[in-house]
C-alpha cells in the first residue's frame, strides 16, 4: 500500500533469469540430439544413400508364369484384335466391330433402356 492509501499496481519487476533461458536452451538442444542419436542406432539404414531401386522377389517354386510381360502382351494382342472382327461370345450374343457398333450408335442415338 502506498502512502496515500492508494495500492500499488503488481507487475513483474524482472524478467527471466539468463541462466534459466541458458538452461532451457541446452535441454532442448541436448533432448533433440538425443533423439536423433535414437533414431541412428534404431534405424541404422535409414542414413545410408539409397544406391539401389526396389529389390523384385520372384514368387517361391513352382512359377506358372515364367514370362508375365510377354503373356500380357500377348492377351492384349488377342483382345485387340477382337475388337475388330465379327464373332460369337460365350453367351450367344454377336460381337461387332467397335468402330462399325460406335457409328452405329452415334447414328440412332443411345437409348436409356436397354
């Protein structure tokens, strides 16, 4: 209380003690460098350079399909030429030439029932 019987406005008078920041500063440099000695010992091959590309492990014995590039190209190569001929499917429907049934189509408009 001041002598005028007025009271005095509280407000810090100081601020942080240097060697408390100094001391902040050091644990948190120590805890993150800790961390990351951590982390090297945890997962040593995680700061090596990667030097090779994705390793591709062939499925165990007996392999079906020796040459699985080859046989899509082959499928493709089969079902593109489907696409331009005549022919039955598996249910007795008629297969028509894509660009023959997208003129068609084109032509009459496309119905929403079917």
């Amino acid at each position: 209380m001041l002598t005028d019987g007025r009271s005095e406005i509280g407000y810090e008078r100081s601020d942080a003690p240097p060697r408390l920041v100094a001391l902040l500063a050091a644990g948190l440099a120590a805890t993150i460098i800790a961390v990351l000695v951590i982390l090297a010992f945890a997962f040593p091959n995680a700061l090596a350079p990667a030097t090779r590309g994705p390793v591709q492990a062939l499925p165990p014995a007996p392999r079906l399909q020796t040459d699985p590039a080859g046989d899509l190209l082959r499928y493709r190569r089969v079902e593109q030429a489907k696409l331009g001929k005549y022919g039955w499917t598996r249910d007795g429907h008629v297969r028509v030439p894509i660009d023959q049934a997208m003129n068609a189509v084109a032509a009459q408009g496309w119905s929403e029932a079917k």
